[in-house]
C-alpha cells in the first residue's frame, strides 16, 4: 500500500467520523423536535419508563448501598486516625452527591439499560421491522425511538437520587449501627457541610446531562448500526464504551466548571 | 389489567425518585423550610473569623438559636463583618452580649457562642454586637507561647 493510498484512507476515517457526528446530530433534532408528540404517547411512554427505569432500580439500589457502605467504612478508618470519625456522614454525602451518585448511576445504567435499548432498536431494524412500520405509513421515530429516548431522560436522574439516598442510608447503617460514631454528629455534621443548591442539585444537573448523553448513544447506535448479527453486537460494544467514556470526560468538564 | 400493573409500577418509580430528591433536600442538606420568616438579624465585627462559614451555626450555653447569614470584609474598619440571623423566640439578649467565634472539638467546624451581658437595653433587629472574641489562630497561640518563654530567660 503506498503512501498516498493510506492518507486516503485515513482521510476516510475522519470524514467518516465527522459525518457520524453530524448524522447523530439530525437524528436527535427530528427526534426531539421534529413530531410534536409521539402518537398515542402516553402508553407507548409508561412502557419504555417500565423497561428502562423500573427494571434498573434492583441494581441501582444494590450498588448505591455497598458503594456507601464502602465509603463509609474506608473514610471510618482515614478519619479516625485524625480523631474526626465524626465527619464520616459529610464525606460520604459529598462524595456520592458531587460524584459517585451521578456518575456510577451513568455507567451502570450504560451497561444495563443502554445496551438493552441499542440490542432491541438494532434487531429491529435488522429484521426490517422499523423499514415495515416505514412502508405503512407509520413513523419509526415517532413510535420506536421517541419514547426510549424520552424514558432515558425522565428515569436516570430519577435513579441518581436514589442511588445518593441508598448510598447514605448504607453509610450511615455502616458508620452509626456498625461503628459506633454519634448519629446526632453524622447527620448534623452532614447537613451543615451539604448545601441544597452547590451538592444536590448540581448532582441533579450532572445526572440530567448523563441521561441525556447516554440515551442519546445507546438509541443512535441502535437505530444507526449495520443491519446483521455481527453489525449489532459491534453497535451493542460502542453504546458502552461510547457511553462510558463521554461520562467520564462529560463529569470532569462538569466539575471543574460547578464547584 | 397488565397495563394497569405497568402504571402502578411506573408511578412508584416517578414517586421514588421525587421522593428521594425531598429526603436529600430536607434530610441531607438540611432545609428547613419557612425557618428564615421568624428571625431578626444582628451583626458584629471580628478581627479575625478564620474558618467561619456561611450557614455555621450561633449558639448559646450550647444550644443553637440562629445561624450566619454572610461574611464579608469591611474596608473601612479593617476587620470582618458577621452577620447572623437569630431566633425571635430569643429576644432578651442584653445589648452587651458577647460574641465570640469558638471550635467544636480539636479539627471540628467553627462556630459563634453568644455569652449573655448585663444591659438593661436588648439586641434588636439591625443592632451590632460590640464586645467580639476572634477565631483562636493555633500559629499565633504558639508564637505567644515562645515569645513567653523567651522573655522570661532573659
């Protein structure tokens, strides 16, 4: 191959890279403004919310609580060499409502919900069922995209608050049932360092971002990937590792411009 | 009757969620709503309010009866303006009373301690507290404590 031949090629690359971007771009606008409103909406809604957020609670609840349990325990033992155990309670709610809440809400909803929606909306297409639905008149992104996308964005943050509240319950059954710090100065010491606006709601913000994002991945891949066995498992890797590393990138720009 | 399951379900997930956004509301970060229309607001000076945070509480013989509202530096006075809200439940404060910024515990946060004086006139709204105490800064302690031993070997 010589040299010209490869420039080419990676010439390729990017405008393919950049017309995927641009593509995912449209999509998103037909979807989110281009129909009023998604047909007899309402069910269509209540079923993906069933399937997307109701059906991630178990695992959201499970990790929140030993992630703030963990969290307990590790900064139990940091703290207690310095004599301030009893600042265990606000370092757990900071960490989980600045942080780990929205973030490993993100990741875990990535894996579970995310590569779901792209799995589904890729057999559908690969199955000819969303270019049927186009045949007969009937609106692929109106009855098939528009809900999921809407369920993604209304269920995670939803998830990330209880992820927190999970997480801080289980730190506090760690540190006061466990470990015998005051309860009176784990709640008291939390609720003089938590500010509503700075923590909770910046966390609130954070976590409608990432919904945002990972929604929009996961449905995109779905509704974008080559329309064979192998073209969905390919498109089912990227949602989650697409999804993951924009968290992750998205939380760091986030943080530095909120606190 | 599946689609009905299907609501309810969906429901008491919209309801957990909001309902967990109201408990770290109230629970965690500690708002109490309607708390700031029943209090009067005082302010006093300070040389020195080293770790005093906005929102720390106001107390007195150890019992909180109102919190810091703002911190500011005053340029004109070269010290730091306090301001607090108090209580109106507590409206027998001598004009007198001391303020004084003190630490719970060792590392604990800072906090002020009002100490009761003998005037017969009361704080009210928009009155300043003159007698203050500063933060105990643990680097000026020790230097007094040297410069102590120092001057008594001489």
């Amino acid at each position: 191959m010589s040299a010209v031949d490869r420039l080419v090629l990676l010439g390729r690359a990017g405008l393919d890279t950049i017309t995927a971007l641009g593509r995912s771009g449209l999509f998103l606008v037909n979807v989110m403004f281009g129909r009023a409103s998604f047909g007899n909406g309402w069910a269509l809604l209540v079923k993906q919310l069933h399937s997307v957020g109701v059906l991630s609670l178990a695992i959201i609840v499970v990790s929140g609580l030993f992630i703030g349990m963990v969290l307990a325990l590790q900064g139990y033992n940091i703290l207690v060499g310095y004599g301030s155990e009893q600042a265990v309670g606000q370092m757990v709610a900071l960490t989980l409502l600045r942080e780990l809440g929205p973030v490993v809400t993100a990741l875990l909803f990535a894996g579970r919900a995310g590569s779901a929606l792209t799995a589904e909306i890729g057999l559908m297409k690969a199955t000819e069922q969303l270019s049927s639905m186009e045949m007969i008149g009937v609106d692929p992104l109106k009855y098939v995209i528009a809900p999921r996308l809407w369920a993604g964005f209304i269920s995670m943050p939803l998830l990330a608050m209880v992820f927190c509240v999970v997480g801080i319950w289980g730190g506090a059954m760690v540190a006061v049932d466990w470990l015998g710090v005051y309860s009176g100065s784990y709640w008291t010491n939390m609720q003089n360092s938590v500010q509503f606006v700075d923590d909770v709601l910046n966390g609130l913000i954070k976590a409608v971002v990432f919904a945002f994002v990972v929604t929009w991945i996961a449905v995109f891949q779905g509704y974008d990937c080559e329309p064979t066995s192998e073209g969905i498992s390919r498109a089912t890797t990227r949602t989650v590792v697409y999804a993951s590393l924009a968290v992750l990138g998205l939380d760091f720009i986030l943080t530095a411009l909120m606190f | 009757m599946r689609i009905r399951n299907l609501e309810l379900t969906v429901g008491v997930f919209i309801l957990a969620g909001v309902l967990a956004l109201t408990v770290l509301a109230l629970r965690v970060a500690g708002l109490t709503p309607g708390s700031t229309g029943s209090t009067y607001s005082v302010h006093a000076y300070f040389d020195n309010v080293a770790g005093l945070t906005s929102r720390a509480k106001v107390t007195m013989s150890g019992v909180t009866i109102g919190q810091v509202t703002a911190i500011e530096f005053d340029k004109n006075r070269y010290s730091a303006r306090v301001d607090m809200a108090i209580d109106s439940d507590v409206d027998t404060l001598p004009a007198d009373s001391t303020a004084s910024i003190l630490t719970a515990g060792l590392l604990g946060e800072k906090y002020v301690g009002i100490s009761v004086g003998g005037e017969e006139d009361l704080l009210v709204d928009g009155s300043e507290i003159y007698d203050t105490q500063s933060a105990l800064v643990l680097e000026e302690l020790i230097g007094r404590f040297l410069l102590n031993t120092v001057s008594k070997e001489d």
